[in-house]
C-alpha cells in the first residue's frame, strides 16, 4: 500500500491536533448554557467513510451521548467521483428532541449532507449540527453550511484515515494522494 502513495496531503499528528480542535468545540457547543440545559449529545457518523475520524473524535467529548449510524454510498467500487448519496442503512434510535452531530468524512458534492440533514431534522431532533473532516475546493462544497470543517483540501481525490478506493487504503493514518497508474489499475 505505502507504494501505491503519490504524496502525503495531511499527515496524522496534523489530524491528531485538529480532531482534538474539532471535539472542543462540540462539546462546548453542547455543554449548559449554550443548550437547553443538558449536556448530551447524539453523533451519527456516516459510514462507512466517517467511522476512524469519529472514533477518534468522540473519545476526544467528554460529555454524555448516544450514537447512531448512518450508511450512506456516493462512491461505489472505482469510483472517484460522487455517483449521487443514498441511504442504504440507519441505525439510528429516537432522535426527538435530542441534539444531533452527523460526522462525515468529506464534504465534495454536498449531496450526502443535503440527503441526511433534512432527513434527521424530520425525525425530530433539536438541532442538527455537521462535522465534516475535509472539505474539497469546489463550488457546492463552498456554497453548504458546515458547523465543524476539519480540513479545507484542493479538488484532488483523496484517501486515508477512513476515506477509501474501491474500499481498500480506510486504514492509512494519513491523508494521502494515489499515484494515477493505481487509480487506473485497481480492480
């Protein structure tokens, strides 16, 4: 795998640093008064993408949640460009009245956070707050309203602390680039 690297965009103690960023500001967010008066929180990380960024950050809130999950595809087997978000999974309890972080792994098209955000605020929840771990430079990525951003990254493919090609690299702590010739040759 490390041969199949084209260059390391954001190494893991960079990632390390920001996720601990990221969960200070949730959990102050969500911590009397900001809130209604209880600290607790639900996360609904969207897999199969966010699960090693929400790992690491939920370790990092110190206050009372539940989690829910949310399997969402836009990226099926090869490819390196959104297919179009659909929800193919939701575990996810009650959410009436709680505060909802949805944590996903990139924000490029927008049209996962635009198909799950409706979708849990429909289910009742208090509010409904986005933490996204990078965010690619394009213009509907630009253009959403994210509460949390991780990463602001060029419009280049990426993989690496989660993120994947053809479901392969979610397990390199960094956030990595892939020579083109592996980008073409992967089965």
């Amino acid at each position: 795998m490390q041969g199949d690297i084209d260059r390391i965009l954001i190494p893991r103690r960079q990632i390390a640093q920001r996720v601990h960023e990221m969960a200070a500001a949730i959990t102050a967010d969500h911590t009397p008064p900001k809130m209604d008066g209880s600290a607790e929180v639900t996360i609904v990380p969207i897999l199969t993408g966010a699960m090693v960024f929400c790992g690491d950050l939920i370790r990092e809130i110190p206050i009372a949640m539940k989690i829910g999950l949310l399997t969402v595809s836009s990226y099926p087997g090869r490819s390196v460009s959104s297919q179009g978000a659909q929800v193919i999974e939701r575990q996810l309890e009650d959410v009436r009245g709680r505060h909802v972080v949805l944590v996903d792994d990139i924000l490029d098209s927008g049209n996962t956070l635009r198909l799950v955000v409706p979708l849990v605020s429909a289910m009742g929840a208090a509010s409904v707050r986005t933490c996204v771990l990078l965010r690619k430079d394009r213009p509907a990525s630009r253009e959403m309203q994210v509460d949390y951003v991780g990463f602001e990254i060029p419009d280049e493919f990426v993989v690496g602390y989660g993120l994947d090609f053809n479901n392969y690299y979610r397990n390199l702590p960094d956030i990595v680039t892939l020579k083109r010739d592996v980008l073409e040759a992967r089965p």
